[in-house]
C-alpha cells in the first residue's frame, strides 16, 4: 500500500506541469502564463513555410510533432482539452468553420461551416473581409463555447455530435436590418449544437457589429459571460445601436439571457468592442472586468442583479470605471496620433490589480497608446483614486499582458516588444521588431513567445535583461497568440497550426 501511494505521488509530481489550456489566455485573470517545461525556442516548420522556394533542398522540419491545415484566415487561437484541440477559421466556400482536432496527431475530427453574414451593403461593414470566426473557445466538459462570424453566441457539443438537443438550427432563415440570412450548414457529421444567442437579434442585446465579432466569451459559475460587439456602420461615424450593452451574462445550460451593463458605451463608442472579459474576486466580491469601445476600463458586479424599470431580464452592476485615455493624458480627434482609442486587449486581473491597454483597428495604423495598472479594489470613477501608474511610452496596443516573477511582457502595433516592471510601469528593456503586431506574448519553461503580423515567432529569454533566444520564419502571419499545453506549443499561423516539441521530428 506504501508504496503504491508513493508511486502515485511520484507520478503526479511528474506530470504537475503538463495542464490543459481551455480558454483565451488559459484561465479568468487572462494571464497568459503556463507551467509546461522542456519547450522549444524555435523549430522549423518545413515545406510548408518555403521560406526561398528556390533553395535546392527544402528545409527539414526541426521541433516539429505535426502540423495541420486551417482555412485562409485565423485569428483567436487553439484551444486544448481532453485530448481535443479546437479553433475557428474560415471556410471559403461557406465563411466561417469551428475545427475539433485530435490532440496527438492533429487530425480533423469534425468541422463545422458557418455561412457568412449577408451584407446590406449600403449599411454593413461586417464580415466583408471574411475574416471568419475570430473567437477563441472556451471549453468545460463536453462543452464548448464561442462567437461565431455571425455573432451567435454557440454551445456545441466537443465530440461535434447531436446530443437531441431541441435548440438545433433547423433550416430556417432570419432577417436582420433587411438582410436576410441563410440557415447554419454542416461537414461531416458535426451538428452538436445545443444552443444559440443571436446577438444581432436577441431582445435583451441586439448589437450592429463593426468588422467583425472578434471577442472571446469566459465562463464563471453558471453563466457564460459574452461581448455582442456592437459598433459604427459603414460611414464610421453613426452607432446605430447605442443602447446595446458591452457584456451580457447568459445561462450556460440553457442559453438564456439572464442579464446585461447599464453602461451604455454605445453612446460613447469610438469604433468597435472587440475586447473580452476577464474575472477576478476583489474584497471578497466577483468582478468581471472588460475593456469598453469608449477607452474605458470596467468593473462589473459578475452576481447578476434583479430587473429594474421594467426590464425583463437583470443587470450587471457597475462597480468601477477607469478612463485610460485620460488618465494617458490622450484627449483630442479619435484616429489621431495624440488622439483617443478604444479598449481591445484584454484586461488582465494580477494581485488586486488590472492591467489594461487602449489601440485602433490597424487599419488605423501607428498611434499614441497607454498601459493603465488599475487598483482594482476602489469603487466608482477611480481615473485618479484607481491609477497606481499609466506608461505613455507604448504605442495602440492590440496585445494582452502577460506578468510572471515580477515583470511584465507587452508589445505595441508598431512592433515593440516590452519588459517592465508590474509594479511601477518601468520598462526593463524594449525591442523593436520593425514590423506590425497583433499577437500577445506568452510567458512558459523561462521563455516569452510572440509573433508578428509577418509570420515570425520571437522568443526571448525571461529576464529583466533583453537576450533573444530564437526568431522563426513561418509561412504566414501571426495574429494569434502561442499557447502551450501538456509539454508542447502551438503556433496558428492564418494557414497552418504547428504542434511544436522538443526533439519531434515531423517526416515530410
């Protein structure tokens, strides 16, 4: 008996740091920190990258388990659960495809095509990139939750299998602003969908996106919390839809709307709220923290409030604000250099504080930005009470911040990658990268991944002094972030997802 016990002990011992990662930024604080060891700092990915298609030897595949084809576009990030892995990409004929693969080989398991939103377009700026689903999953269970390109909130079933569910797409079409759309489709046999919030249309919410849906909902408790991503129609200058909240809390069994902010950033709105929500228990209390369209910082009660005024359904409270544009000192014309932007980074909640971010669609290129570190255990408009400090030396930001052992990683869309200190916003070191970013950096094994809109990974060692331990050459950009889980590391490309691990050797 002893010694069975030790085995067992030994054995979870041994396998302590190899943990699935289920969501956008592994857990609710959106801290992108990992325990995995024995990682990479670079591989080759192959053929398939043909970094000189006129070389006499293609290159071998160096670190590389497997590697498996996406559609044109991706740009929220595998998943990994249960031995499965999903994503969103695109499908070209269809539009938008939610992929279940295998996680020890990378095989496609099922698939499931989203037809595209069918475009008004005299009024509609929304999916005309066919950029696809842009949200990263969340899983719990058998359960996997997302926003698709239509800007459904979906439960499906992970094994891509109809569980009877009576809550199934069943071929019928629906119209929105005039625009009628066509009913969901399926490849293969993937028709577990147990439920679907449709945003654009749902009472409670009825959101006017901009571009697309580009938020990733988080679970906690019994409610899936979810951004409609409202925002401009075409002439970028109207919000046709102000009243429509930034978060809503639905049931997650049931797929009811259960409550919605107050906030009203509709009326305040820049762009566009692609942002997503974090949480974290401050005094005692559960906050669901979000990044607003208006620049923005909020803090809301995650316990659903009783309807008031005649509303048929409740209300997240709002517990703080935090104005990072002015806190920044960033006042002006929006799109300006100096001028103001919008939240589209993830909050992340670390020791009773929140770290956030403002930036612009990077259509909108290069800017004035600023990193807000926000106490987050103060109450109304905390601007000035809240700031514990604001650096002004980032430029827009698309990227989340990930903090492990008393330093901080960022980058901005201009291409730099930052060291500071979480304490004091002081910068520890900088490199530039001289090319665009919209990839977060992931901190695992010593090392900080992240990748650049032109299809290379850096990695650098974890340390207040800058040493860059490996720069790879992939086939296209990186617009999501890496992600490591049971001792290997994913990197999504818009094309390809690489299974990176130490000594794999991928025959050709």
């Amino acid at each position: 008996m002893q010694k069975h016990l030790i085995t067992l002990i030994a054995g979870i011992c041994l396998t302590a740091s190899a943990a699935d990662w289920p969501q956008f930024f592994k857990d609710n604080s959106r801290n992108a920190v990992s325990a995995e060891t024995n990682l990479p700092a670079a591989f080759v990915p192959g053929t398939t990258h043909l970094v000189d298609t006129n070389a006499p030897t293609p290159p071998k595949t160096t670190n590389l388990k497997w590697r498996t084809r996406l559609g044109t576009h991706a740009y929220g990030g595998p998943v990994i659960s249960n031995g499965k892995i999903f994503l969103g990409t695109t499908n070209q004929k269809q539009g938008g495809m939610v992929m279940g693969l295998d996680e020890a080989t990378g095989k496609v398991l099922w698939q499931l095509s989203i037809p595209r939103f069918s475009i008004n377009l005299k009024q509609y700026n929304y999916d005309s990139l066919n950029l696809g689903i842009c949200s990263t999953p969340v899983v719990e269970k058998n359960r996997l939750y997302l926003i698709s390109n239509r800007d459904d909130l979906l439960c499906l079933d992970t094994d891509g299998k109809d569980n009877g569910s009576t809550a199934h797409f069943t071929g019928d079409t629906w119209t929105v602003e005039g625009c009628v759309q066509q009913p969901m489709s399926f490849e293969t046999e993937a028709g577990g969908i147990d439920w679907a919030v449709h945003m654009l249309t749902e009472s409670n919410v009825a959101a006017w996106v901009q571009d697309a849906s580009a938020s990733s909902p988080i679970i906690d408790g019994d409610y899936v919390y979810a951004c409609p991503c409202n925002g401009v129609d075409k002439s970028h200058k109207k919000v046709p839809h102000p009243d429509t909240p930034s978060l809503i809390a639905v049931d997650k069994n049931t797929g009811t709307v259960i409550a919605r902010d107050h906030a009203l950033v509709g009326h305040r709105l820049f762009h566009g709220e692609w942002s997503s929500p974090s949480v974290g228990v401050v005094n005692g209390k559960k906050l669901v923290f979000f990044g607003g369209g208006d620049g923005v910082c909020y803090a809301f009660d995650a316990a659903p409030a009783p309807p008031e005024n005649n509303e048929s359904i409740g209300s997240l409270k709002t517990v703080w604000t935090f104005d990072i544009n002015a806190a920044g000192g960033r006042t002006g014309t929006y799109k300006t250099v100096a001028g103001p932007s919008e939240c589209i980074a993830v909050p992340v909640f670390y020791s009773n504080r929140v770290y956030a971010s403002v930036g612009q669609d990077p259509l909108h290129k290069e800017g004035r930005g600023a990193l807000a570190c926000i106490d987050a255990t103060k109450t109304g408009d905390i601007t000035e009470s809240g700031k514990i400090w604001v650096n002004t030396n980032i430029d827009r930001s698309l990227t989340t911040v990930s903090i492990a052992d008393g330093m901080l990683f960022t980058a901005d869309f201009s291409g730099r990658i930052f060291c500071m200190d979480p304490d004091t916003g002081k910068i520890f070191w900088m490199h530039e990268t001289h090319r665009p970013m919209w990839s977060s950096p992931l901190i695992a094994d010593g090392k900080v991944y992240i990748g650049t809109d032109t299809g290379d990974l850096w990695c650098f060692a974890e340390s207040k002094e800058l040493k860059i331990l490996a720069k790879t050459k992939v086939d296209s950009s990186i617009s999501a972030s890496p992600v490591a889980a049971n001792g290997v590391l994913y990197v999504m490309t818009q094309r390809w997802l690489y299974a990176i691990a130490e000594g794999a050797d991928l025959k050709e």
